[in-house]
C-alpha cells in the first residue's frame, strides 16, 4: 500500500490546527560523546508510542486494523485509567516517571510555583525547557545515568535538561515533520552502529488529540486520524521487522475523550476575584492560589454555594484516589482551591471558545480512560489485563530494558509483570 497520499491528507489537516504556539525548530539534537556499555548493547529495545487523546475504545470504535492485529498476538489492557488530571502534560509526563501529577510536579497542563509567583503553561517554551519543573527520574534520564542511549521523537519533559541530562537523540516539538520523514529518522537510529543505537525510544502523535478537540468523539476527521496512527504504527513495524531488532512496543495514550457542552460553559469572568487570588486557568480545572491566606475560607465557602456545573475543593479535601492534595503536593503547585468541572462542562471567557471535545475531567469516568496494548519478544500472547493506572508502566518498562530503578516511584511492577514471558 502506497502510504504517501494517506499520510500527506493527514498531515496538512493537522498542521491547520496548531498544537503548541511554538517555533517549528526541526533540528535533531545529539549529545555528543556519549555511547551505550557493552552490556547495554546486548538489551532489548523498547519504543513507547503515545497516541494523544486516543480513547480506550477508539481502536474498535474506528476499525484500527493493525493495532487491533498487535494487541491480539501481544498485550491489551481493557483499559489504562490516567493520573488525575486527565491532561495531557501531567499524564505524559506520569507515564515516564511512575509518578502522580502532584508527586512529579507537573500538576496540570496550567500551573504556578512559589504560590503564585511562577507560571507553567505548555505554550511557553521557556517554561517547559527548563528543568525546574520536572520531578522524578524520566526513563531517558534513568537509562542514560546506567550508559543505555535515548532517543525522543517528542514528549513531556523531553526538551529540559532533567537532572543535567538530555536524551541521546531528541527534538524540540513541532507539527513540521511529516510522518514519513520521522519514521525514516527512527530506522535511522537502529540502524547506527550498537555502542551508539538507542535502545527506549518515545515517540509522539497528535493527530487524534486535535481532531476530538475540534469536531467532538464521534466524526469522519477523527476515524481519518485514528486511521492515521494505524497506519503510521503499522509502517514503524515493518520498519523495525525488517532490521531483525528485539524490539517491544508499548502503544499508549495519555487520557480519554468526551463531547462537550458547547452550549453553556462555566463562565469564569465573574468566578475569580484576581485582587485576591492568581488563577491556573485550564479548561476543567482552575487553581486558586491566595495572595493572603485570610481569603482561602470565605472565597471557598461563596464559591461552593454557587457552584453551578463543577465543583469546589480545598487542597486538603479532594478526592483522596486523585493523590491530588495537601499531603501528596510534594513541590507545593497545588492551588489553596480549585474549581473541577463537571463531566462534559468547561470553564471558558466566552461561548465561542469552546471546544467540541476535551479531557482533564474525574480520571475514573469512561469516558477519560486511555489506551495500553504492547508487543514484541518481552510479552506474552493473546492476553488481556484488567484496568490499571498509567503509573505502572514506568516500573515495566524499566525491567524489560534491565534498569535499576534510581528512586521510589508511585508505580509497581507487580501490576504489570504478568505480561512480560518471563514473569517469575
């Protein structure tokens, strides 16, 4: 099959709807003079695939043929439950960490440190470059701080140099590449020489993300683009099978989807007094952190009574299975309040700002729940696994590679041994 007029359409609809504001900076960026142990030369290879937004059932519900295929001859969890909350950089970030947001510190895809003082947002590159940030040890940085070479074709924390490090091999993230070059730049890797091959690859689609976004769940723009992510992981297969490497593949998504109430939004002009307090505004979740602690009890107890279409909590009494309050908010990101929307409602300054779909809502519901199948010569066959939560995949992926974990993390492998062939 000639992929080329597939992957182009795919391509051009997904440039017309820009993820991040950033500079398309296309470069590959290697850190030199670094090489894998002789021992790490002889391990396996893992390449995790993030499919940003791709529901649980999205595979069945748009006929992902390939991926259907592999998670039959391999590993398909019923579903993978997101970290709270479903956004896309804390859970990204989650999956390469073994951490929950608030235990990693980034805590929302929208954020403050220092109580106000200091903003987080995923659209500044200033921000999501500097190290500061990012808690725990990523699964690059794990790897290279035990001489095994990275690569990252995009994610979460990526871009910063964590612990003083960089991947291997990375690039800074941008929607000018198509497709086909950066499959082409993956067989590029495995295929240099053993002492400088990476051997934990991340790699990055947006395509469904964008398109739920725009058009809600259930439209011909979401099905091409759930057809793309087949296809495109169908390509990197055949590329992989044709270099006789034992690669694993770990094909994931960072949360779920839900169609929206475009109708009536939770306007939030009128919610916050800013004299009073700095707002983490993000489209279901809104921290408030008070410029004097004095206004924490009478802002929260107007706003719970007033509360129309979300909810309202103090940092010490949310949901104890989120691990989203006082005790578990190691870097102090968490707002004094926070309001969270109810199941398909959203904050927003206007009724025209309003997205069709979105995420971010209770990481229990349905409709939030991601996406987990894996293949390759580490995992079993035809199995499928219960639901379980994305900060177990950290622990696996670490003992298929033969990494000694350098921190405690919230993940287990326990959880997820049962898959791999050598389960004992």
């Amino acid at each position: 099959m000639n992929l080329r007029p597939f992957f182009w359409n795919i391509s051009l609809m997904v440039v017309l709807i820009p993820f991040f504001t950033y500079a398309q900076d296309t470069t590959q960026y290697v850190i030199q003079g670094r090489f894998n142990s002789p021992e790490q030369q002889n391990k396996p290879y893992v390449i995790m695939i993030s499919a940003d937004g791709f529901r649980y059932d999205l595979a069945d519900k748009y006929n992902a043929v390939f991926l259907k295929r592999k998670r039959g001859e391999g590993v398909m969890a019923q579903s993978m439950q997101p970290s709270f909350p479903s956004m896309t950089f804390p859970n990204h970030y989650t999956l390469v960490t073994g951490l929950y947001p608030a235990h990693n510190g980034i805590v929302s895809n929208t954020f403050y440190s220092d109580h106000g003082k200091f903003r987080y947002t995923m659209s500044d590159r200033r921000a999501v470059t500097n190290p500061k940030w990012y808690g725990g040890i990523p699964l690059w940085v794990l790897a290279e701080k035990q001489q095994m070479l990275s690569a990252c074709f995009y994610w979460v924390g990526s871009e910063a140099e964590i612990d003083s490090t960089f991947p291997t091999y990375y690039y800074h993230y941008n929607e000018a590449i198509p497709i086909e070059r950066r499959l082409d730049i993956v067989r590029d890797w495995l295929q240099l020489p053993p002492e400088r091959r990476p051997h934990m690859i991340t790699f990055y689609l947006p395509e469904v993300d964008h398109m739920e976004h725009k058009y809600g769940v259930t439209n011909d723009s979401v099905e091409e683009a759930v057809q793309f992510v087949d296809h495109a992981v169908k390509r990197m297969n055949e590329i992989t099978d044709s270099l006789g490497l034992p690669v694993n593949y770990i094909f994931v998504s960072d949360h779920g989807m839900m169609d929206i109430d475009t109708a009536n939004p939770i306007l939030v002009n009128r919610l916050v007094d800013t004299s009073k307090f700095v707002a983490g505004f993000n489209s279901t979740i809104i921290h408030l952190y008070a410029k004097n602690p004095k206004y924490i009890k009478k802002a929260y107890r107007e706003l719970k009574q007033n509360a129309n279409g979300y909810e309202v909590f103090l940092k010490k009494n949310t949901p104890k299975r989120w691990h989203y309050r006082t005790k578990d908010d190691y870097f102090d990101r968490l707002g004094d309040i926070m309001l969270v929307s109810d199941p398909g409602k959203v904050f927003a300054f206007s009724k025209g700002r309003v997205s069709a779909g979105n995420h971010g809502f209770d990481n229990a519901i349905p409709q939030m729940q991601a996406t987990f199948y894996a293949w390759g010569p580490a995992f079993k066959n035809n199995l499928i696994i219960p639901r379980f939560t994305n900060v177990n995949v950290y622990p696996l992926i670490a003992q298929i590679l033969g990494l000694q974990l350098m921190n405690t993390v919230d993940g287990k492998i326990d959880v997820l041994k049962n898959t791999l062939k050598d389960d004992k």
